[in-house]
C-alpha cells in the first residue's frame, strides 16, 4: 500500500481543527484535516465566549464570523428562585474583546471550515483514523473513507481536535475518569416566541442560565439565535431525570416548565424538533501530548457546559499547540508539557474550579449576592468571559481558594 507523506495532520475540522490549520497556514505550514462527518452538522457548545475572538482574529477567521449574522451576545443572565442577575462582558478585569455570537454550531463550523479551506488548506470529509502508529520519524496513520479505499498517511504531527469522537485517547488508551461527577444534558432548539414588549426583562443579547427550583444543581441553558429561534438544555445527574416518563422531548419539556421563570418566558413556544441527549460527558486524558501527538480541546478534556468553556479552551488549546509545533517543526526543542500542557491546564483548572463550585452552590451564591464589590465583580467577569488564561488575574492564579474566601464573604453579609 502506497503511503502519502504530510507534513501535520489534523483529526477533525471542528473550531479547533480550523483554527489550528488556518494558525499553520500564516507560518507556511500545510496541514491536511480529515473530518469523519459532512458538514454543517449538529453540535452543541452555541454560546461563544469573547476570550474566543482573540483566537479567531489571529487566525484570521474573525471577519467571516462577523459578516454572517449571528446572534450578538455581550454577558450572562442567570435566574434562581425569581432572583435575577447579570454579568456584562464589556465590564470586566482583564484586556480583550468583551462581546462575541451565539451561533448554531452547524453553520457557524462550516463557515470556519470553509474560511480554512478557501486559504488552501485540504480537508477531506467522510474520512476518518482507524489506527495510527508510531516510528522513529513519523506517525503512520490508517485512513478509511466513504465509498473509497483504505489508505495510509506518514505525518510528522497529528493534531487531535476531534472533540467528543476523542479519536487519539480511545485509539492510544489515554482516557481517565473525570474529578466531575457524571452528568447529563438533554436539549433542543426551539421556536421560542419570546415578545421583548411583553416580556423585557429577557436580555436577547445574553445567554440566560436559570436553576431548577428545587434541585439547585439541576440548571437549565437558553441560548437565542438571531433568527427567532433557540437552544434549550436541562443539565442534571442521570438519577435526576429518572423521575420523568416520555421520551427526551417530554421530559425536556416537562423539566423547562418547572421552573416559573422559564414557563412565563416560552409560554407561546414551539417545540418542532426531537431532543438530544448527551451523557457522560465529562472526561480526561493521562496526558495531553505525545512523541508525535497533541490533543486539542474536548480531545483532551471537557469539563461542563454550564459557563460554555468547551469551545474557548478548543481554541485556546489550538493557538498555544500551534505555537509550539512551529518552533519545532523549525527545528527547535520544545518541552511539550512545560510549554502546552502546563499553560493549558492552567485556564482549564480555573474553569474546572468555578464549574465545581456551581453545582457546590459556592459559585452561586457568589453569582446572586445582591450587593457584589464592582472590582470583584469584574475579575469573576473575566473568567465568565473566558479569559481563564490571565494570571494577572487573582482569581485565576488561585481560583479555588478565592472563590471559597469570596463565597464565605458573600454568605455572611448576606
């Protein structure tokens, strides 16, 4: 079997994979991505962070993303027991844009793949790694492909951005547990008839996180899109939802209109399409990286939906591996712990730290304290926004001890 020589090969062309590839690019380096599906496709992960933007303008994907439509988006709104808040992007600690999208995810990944291709980058759908192993000087990749003949890559670099396909940790047997506990999402996307005149206390240009009435670590997302309609999930352990009858889209239903505030806002909703359901997400890697190997994003480690994180560290992960193998494939060494996975656990450790303490109740009580300090306020802000990476940042540099002192402050001045 012949054998086709690449210089990197990237595993998927989601957010990670067309960063990465277009990142490559502007230093003259051609990757080829293999991408098992047709796009667009569905995923979910809709709501941007403004951390994202920073990723995107380097890469040169920014404007395309811009030009296309999608639902502005400047905070977050949450909702708990008819007390609500709301943190503003724009108002926060750290330097870098303070809005972004939300987007359904199928058009806006085609529009990244698309930008990424028409800069002369060659992905090949409905093509996928069945094994991959690995020689002195290269990885030799096994390819199989829709109506096509296998076939065989060296490459002097893979790239995995294949998200929750996990390509590499499953192939390689790198996965591990997760700290998290195991928790499941069900959603859809809805037509949601929300009327500003009727109802204007919805801030459209938010995504709006709302908590169960009763069962405080049971959290709803409503993520509007630009054209009326949009993404509504329910999180909770699996035993939460062992209570309900029906299929997906009934329990969906049922779970949404226990909570008052949500019932009053889609009153007039439509409900066309089956929900989806996505379990055991959480997961992690015994390493991030290998002799010939990276792991981008949700390869290596999905945390939470609940503060919309996956996208930002996919594309966080993309910029500091990319950064790295440039200096390599130049010819330098490089320390692929100290200089990708140590940085990038960094942001995803102070993730892991406020998403731990939302289902704790630390988080929240922070969140809904009804008198924040606004210097305070704003440093949160900044990791809400994504900037989980600025370790200017004190409650970055020591996120879970902060928010544990802040949230005893918050609790005794309550």
């Amino acid at each position: 079997m012949k054998v086709e020589q690449q210089q990197v090969v990237i595993i998927g062309a989601g957010p990670s994979g067309s960063v990465a590839a277009a990142l490559l690019k502007q230093q003259g380096i051609d990757a080829l991505i293999l991408e098992k599906a047709v796009f667009p496709r569905f995923s979910i992960g809709e709501s941007l962070l403004p951390a994202c933007m920073r990723v995107m303008t380097k890469a040169g994907l920014v404007q395309a993303v811009d030009r296309a439509g999608f639902q502005f988006k400047n905070g977050a709104a949450f909702n708990r027991n008819g007390k609500r808040t709301a943190f503003d992007f724009t108002d926060k600690f750290t330097l870098g844009p303070g809005t972004t999208y939300q987007v359904q995810r199928a058009t806006f990944d085609k529009l990244l793949a698309d930008e990424t291709a028409d800069m002369g980058v060659e992905i090949r759908y409905q093509h996928w790694l069945t094994d991959i192993r690995f020689e002195a000087d290269r990885a030799v990749l096994s390819v199989s492909c829709e109506g096509g003949k296998d076939y065989q890559i060296a490459a002097g670099f893979v790239l995995d951005a294949s998200g929750f396909g996990r390509v590499l940790p499953r192939l390689l047997e790198l996965e591990q547990p997760s700290s998290l506990p195991e928790r499941k999402a069900i959603f859809t996307h809805i037509r949601d008839s929300i009327n500003a005149a009727v109802q204007p206390e919805y801030d459209r240009d938010k995504i709006l996180i709302s908590v169960h009435p009763k069962n405080h670590d049971v959290w709803y997302w409503l993520i509007p899109f630009s054209n009326g309609t949009s993404s509504l999930g329910v999180v909770g352990e699996p035993d939460f939802f062992d209570a309900y009858t029906g299929d997906n889209l009934e329990m969906l239903k049922a779970i949404t209109f226990e909570e008052p505030g949500l019932a009053k806002l889609l009153a007039a909703a439509e409900f066309p399409n089956p929900a989806g359901e996505l379990g055991g997400y959480s997961v992690n890697v015994n390493s991030l990286w290998g002799e010939r190997f990276a792991l981008l994003g949700n390869a290596g480690e999905f945390l939470d939906p609940v503060f919309s994180s996956g996208v930002t560290i996919a594309m966080e992960s993309a910029d500091l591996a990319v950064s790295a193998l440039v200096r390599q494939l130049n010819g330098q060494i490089v320390d692929w712990q100290q200089e990708y996975a140590v940085p990038l656990m960094r942001g995803v450790d102070t993730f892991r730290a406020y998403v731990e303490g939302w289902y704790s109740g630390i988080l929240q009580d922070v969140i809904f304290f009804e008198h924040p300090d606004p210097g305070i306020k704003q440093k949160v802000c900044s990791i809400l926004a994504g900037y989980a990476w600025d370790s200017e940042n004190p409650y970055v540099a020591q996120p879970q001890r902060r928010l544990k002192t802040l949230a005893e402050i918050c609790r005794q001045s309550a």
